[in-house]
C-alpha cells in the first residue's frame, strides 16, 4: 500500500469520503478546550516549503501539533539551498535525522512526486502545492466545505457531492488549486464549470473531466458554488488580458453578480484575495463567502490526512492503482480508534 498524498486525481471516491468524514471528527478537537490529540506522538514531520506560504504552512503545522507530532519548519531561504543544494541532498539530510513525514512545496510540478518515488528518503510524502501541478490538499479542504455548505455537516456523513454544480472563475492556467479540484469535485460527482479568459486556459483543457465558459454571467443561475481564482502574477511572463479594469469587468465578481446566484449558493476562494479585481469587498465579506471558513477546514483536513497516512486504522489516500481498504487486525474502524482515543 502506497502512503503518499501527490495528487487528487490519486483519490477514489472512497478515499476522499474517508478523508472528509474523517476531518468532521478531527474538527470536533477544535471546540474543545484542549484542541490535542496523542495520535502522532512521537512522529516527526518535516514542513519543506521552497515557495512562500501563509495560509498551507500555518495549516499544516497546526494539524502536526494538534495530533502531537514532533515538527520541523523548514524554508528554503535562509537555508543550504540557497547556496545551492538540490533537493536530493535535502531529501538525504531529512532522512538521516529519521523524519516520518514530509510536506513539501516546491516552485517545480513534479517535485513531491520526485521526491517521494526516487527512493532518497523513507518517509509520507504531501503535496503542499507543486508549481502549476496539484495542491490536493486544497481541494480537499475546499470539497470539505462545499459539502458542509450544501449538504450539511451531520447529514453529509458518508456522502460525495453529486448533482452539485461547482464554477471556478479565473486564472486556471497557472492554477494548481483548479486543477486539483476539478479533479477531486469530478471523483466526487460534482459538475464542474471553468470560466476564464481564452488566454489564462491551458492546452488541452478541453480533454478535462468539465464543461468550460468564457461567459461568467451565463453561468452564475446554474451555480450551487462559485470559487474565485487569484490571478497569479508571479507566474505570468506576459500580458494575458488588456488591463486589471477589464479583468474586473469581465470575470470579477460583485455585488450585482452575486445577487444572480440562487439564495443557497456559496462564494469561495482559495486565497490570497485581490480586493477590487476579482472580488470586490462587498462579496468578500459577505455571509456567502466561505474564504475564511476555507482557512479553518483546512486545518481539519490536513489532521485527517496525516492521521490516515501515519496513524489512521484505515488504509490512507494512495496513488493508482488504487487498493482496497481493508479493516485492520482487530477489526476497529478509523472512526473508532478515534473516539476511543478522545
């Protein structure tokens, strides 16, 4: 059984249920008064992030802590790899200080999945966010609450997401977050919508698992969910639309727009948010817009995934071929092994 988490394509539909349930019992730990669990006590678990992060790097810390594993941050300025050393010198150095698990994010797509099939280091491999590549961990969280929102945090035990209509606005050439989740809403059954400009789609995009618009008016009444894609900058080396005005104008989402959307529909980013160019205020602060809840999920999504790759009694998320999950020797479900453990 493999035990690393690169892409949410890698996920079944059993898989990703398992995961999802499994963060509605970790999120239960944050409404106690002592938000620790003994789980991964005695575990060490390597943050190796050689791309600036807020939100992904304070998540996963937050989650090693809360399951009481032993963490190491690291980052690469600041570090050998600035004078230069690769990655597999990192990966050796890792190893030998004995580490059960690496988050890593990397500017490189492919990186984690490098890392975690080169044979350097003998450790859970997750993908933090790889270049334009994957960042499953995000969908996850974002499918987390999409079912929370649409479904219901009781009632959405055990259930995917079908019939639910999901629209991502943006930039998705440059988008991991995009790809990982038309991946994972497609695994869950969902329908999914892009909406971008033809300049910010990539290659191919037609041979994807959904439908795509360059109409966003057209597709705000059909919407159970509209997520919002940071336009990203750093990763553009030329002029992909006339101005941020025209951008604003054409794809950003306000007041008027959001008012087009059934009452039950909900706003997502990924974030970080640019106020005024694809959000304006007035929607980012609104009750219908999930981003900071997305923040919040997301520390209960990265326990459950290391709980399942390190500590879990189910078989954890794992790359194709996909194997069945099993029940351990004793025959305790993950969910009871957790609740005897609270």
């Amino acid at each position: 059984m493999q035990r690393h988490l690169i892409s949410a394509a890698d996920l079944t539909r059993d898989d990703a249920v398992l995961i999802l349930d499994t963060a509605e019992e970790m999120a239960r730990v944050a409404d106690r008064p002592i938000k620790k669990l003994p789980t991964l006590r005695g575990r060490t678990v390597v943050n190796l992030f050689f791309e600036d992060s807020t939100r992904t790097r304070i998540s996963f810390e937050a989650a090693e802590k809360r399951l009481s594993a032993d963490v190491i941050n690291f980052t690469a300025k600041g570090s050998s790899v600035s004078k230069g050393e690769s990655l597999k010198d990192t990966a050796q150095t890792l190893a030998a200080m004995g580490v059960d698990a690496v988050v890593i994010r990397h500017g490189a797509s492919g990186a984690p999945y490098r890392l975690a099939n080169s044979g350097w280091i003998d450790a859970a491999v997750i993908n933090a966010g790889d270049g334009t590549h994957q960042h499953p961990t995000q969908a996850l969280l974002d499918a987390f609450t999409l079912r929370r929102r649409l479904v219901g945090r009781d009632a959405g035990l055990g259930q995917d997401l079908s019939g639910r209509r999901v629209t991502l606005v943006g930039d998705v050439l440059h988008s991991r977050v995009a790809r990982s989740n038309v991946d994972l809403l497609h695994t869950l059954g969902a329908d999914v919508t892009l909406v971008a400009p033809p300049t910010l789609l990539p290659v191919g995009v037609e041979t994807w698992p959904c439908e795509v618009s360059y109409d966003l008016d057209a597709t705000l009444s059909k919407s159970d969910a509209v997520m919002m894609l940071r336009v990203q900058r750093e990763r553009m080396n030329a002029a992909f639309f006339p101005t941020e005005r025209e951008y604003a104008r054409r794809y950003g989402l306000d007041g008027e727009r959001m008012a087009r959307m059934p009452e039950h529909a909900i706003v997502m980013h990924p974030g970080p948010m640019v106020r005024g160019m694809e959000i304006t205020a007035e929607v980012a602060d609104s009750d219908r817009c999930t981003a900071v809840e997305q923040v919040a999920n997301g520390v209960s999504i990265r326990m459950a995934v290391l709980y399942l790759l390190l500590g879990g009694m189910e078989s954890a998320p794992q790359a194709r071929p996909p194997v069945s999950h099993h029940r351990p020797s004793d025959e305790r479900s993950a969910r009871t092994s957790f609740a005897e453990e609270k």
